[in-house]
C-alpha cells in the first residue's frame, strides 16, 4: 500500500468546536474582528485566536487581512454558505425545546388533505377541552418510522394489512359523486350516471399510477355502474384529495370524492351528493397508529379518546356498521 501524499497526512479529521464556528460567522458577517469582539462579548484577541485555530483546523486560510479591512477567502465563502444555515437551524430548535419544556404536547403526522378536510376543523374542540396540551401537526405523504421519528401518533391511509401492525381501525370509505348546489342549478337534472358526462369530471391525478388508488378513478365507478366508458366535456385532475374538494366547492365541476372528507361539507350543505344510490365501495380505510414510546401519556391518551368519538360520529354519518375501534391486522413492518 502506497503511503498517503504529506497534505492528505496532516487534514484533521476530529470536529470543529462549535465556538470557532460562531466566531468564524460573526467575522464573515462584520468583516471586522473588533465588530464581531462585540458582538460575541469577547475580547479582539480571544475572536483573532479562535479564527487562527479554526484555520489550522481546516488547513487553508479563511480570511485575507488587510490593513484596514477583512476579506473571505473562497474556501471561507464556502464554508459560510453551509456553516450559517446549519448553525440557524440548531439555534431554532434550542428555542423551540426551551419553549416546550415542561409542557405537555402531542405530535400528529398525518396527510396534508385528511388534515386540512377532516382533523383540524374538528380540532378546536379537543383544544377547548384540553387547554393545557399543545399539539403539532406533521403534514407529509411519507410514512415515518413510529420506533425512531419525534411522533407519538400516526393517521394513515392505506388497504389492511400494508405497514399497519398493531393500528387502529377509524373508518372505511366510500366514493361519491358531489358538486356544488349552485353548478346543479344551472343545469339540466342528473338522474343517471351516464348524465355525469354533461360535467367536467375531477378526480385524483394519480388515481392510475398505483393498483389501490384506482379505486378513486372514475374509470373504476364507471365500471360499477355497468355502463361504457363515458368522456365527460373535460377532465380536471388533482394529485391531492382536499384540492379535488375544493375544486367542487368553487363548482368547476363532478367529484368522485371520499366520503369521510366530505362528510361535514355535505352536511352543511356545501357540497350536494350527486346519484346518491351510486355509491362506490372503496377497499380504503384510515388507521391510527399510537408510537410505543407515547402511548401511556396522558395528553396521547386524551387526544385518542377524542380521536375515536370523532371517528364513530364519522362512521355514523357514513352508516358504517363496522365495531368501533376495530383492531388492524396483526402484520410486520
């Protein structure tokens, strides 16, 4: 084996005290040693020193010194680029954990439409009868790993028996055909599937990228109806469920929407359920999963609790007859 070249034996591989890096942004900030003395409270010799050792660190200069000014080097410039952001976003999260501290939170990750159509417009009462708990909402269509993440619930969405060991059944889902009541005023009565066509039809966009989510297609109610393939005026597609419903609040057309983030629009009399008799039944259901290191807290349980009233006045509204809180395949990860 070939001895490494002198430069590459003299790089330092041990970390870089956080100080130097403080010290390094408050030059590159100031361009001015006595500046940034004062700004970190120390004296112009203390900041020159740590600049020096933070330089012999990396191996390369990271400031030209002039007389009466101070330059960044390339490499300093680069380093300032990465260190800034970095350092910003640790000194954010001392803050939040100094806030939290002491308190009593729940941290929810769910999806961005069942959130926005179903969670938070329910959450105002858990809030009213639960002051004293804070609560975070985790919005991303990416699964996290309930063993490691900083999440003490999950919401998910998903066919029995994918990624759900030890889950908890909410309630199913079925599709339905809504619209505004004003798009259906100003037009002719629709009392046959085959008169959807007259509508520009909204419906997932992804709907036919994966073999579970066509059951949201219209191509699939279509078939349940036991008529041809209808082309509606127009299509108008969505890869996310609360864009479709709000699409059919502001009357730009027919959604094939589920049911359980329709529910209270329809109730309200937002949306109207088009063919009501034309329901699709969908293989769908949401799932809350509890992290095994959350659920015996308190403000976890009491926000459960409330999870699961919500979750039978839904089934209710839907006539589900499924068992309240049925328990999720016993599967692995």
């Amino acid at each position: 084996m070939s001895a490494l070249p002198p430069s590459a034996a003299l790089l330092r591989t041990r970390p870089v005290a956080a100080g130097h890096w403080r010290a390094f942004l408050a030059v590159a900030r100031h361009l001015n040693f006595r500046a940034a003395a004062e700004e970190l409270a120390l004296t112009q010799s203390a900041v020159s020193r740590q600049i020096q050792a933070l330089e012999d660190e990396v191996g390369l200069p990271l400031f030209l010194r002039h007389t009466r000014a101070v330059e960044l080097t390339g490499a300093g410039a680069q380093l300032q680029r990465t260190v800034a952001p970095a350092l910003e976003r640790i000194d954010a999260a001392v803050r939040l954990v100094r806030q939290t501290a002491g308190r009593k939170s729940v941290a929810i990750a769910t999806w961005a439409s069942f959130a926005s159509t179903w969670l938070i417009p329910r959450m105002e009462a858990f809030q009213r009868d639960h002051p004293d708990i804070d609560l975070r909402i985790d919005a991303s269509d990416v699964p996290v790993d309930m063993d490691t993440a900083d999440i003490d619930l999950a919401l998910r969405y998903s066919l029995p028996g994918t990624r759900l060991a030890g889950a908890e059944r909410l309630f199913g889902e079925q599709l339905a055909v809504v619209a505004s009541p004003w798009l259906l005023k100003s037009t002719p009565p629709v009392r046959r599937p085959a008169d959807v066509a007259r509508f520009t039809l909204i419906e997932a966009g992804d709907a036919h990228r994966s073999l579970h989510l066509e059951w949201l297609s219209w191509r699939r109610w279509f078939d349940a109806q036991g008529g041809p393939q209808l082309q509606p005026q127009r299509w108008l597609s969505f890869n996310h469920a609360h864009q479709i419903v709000q699409a059919a609040l502001s009357g730009q057309g027919l959604a094939l929407a589920r049911l359980p983030l329709v529910a209270d629009a329809l109730a309200r009399g937002d949306l109207v359920e088009v063919l009501p008799g034309h329901r699709l039944d969908s293989p769908l259901a949401y799932w809350l999963l509890v992290g095994p290191r959350s659920s015996q807290r308190p403000e976890v349980q009491a926000f459960c609790s409330w999870l699961r009233t919500e979750a039978a006045a839904t089934r209710t509204a839907l006539g589900e007859a499924a068992e309240p809180g049925a328990p999720g395949p016993k599967v692995s990860n």
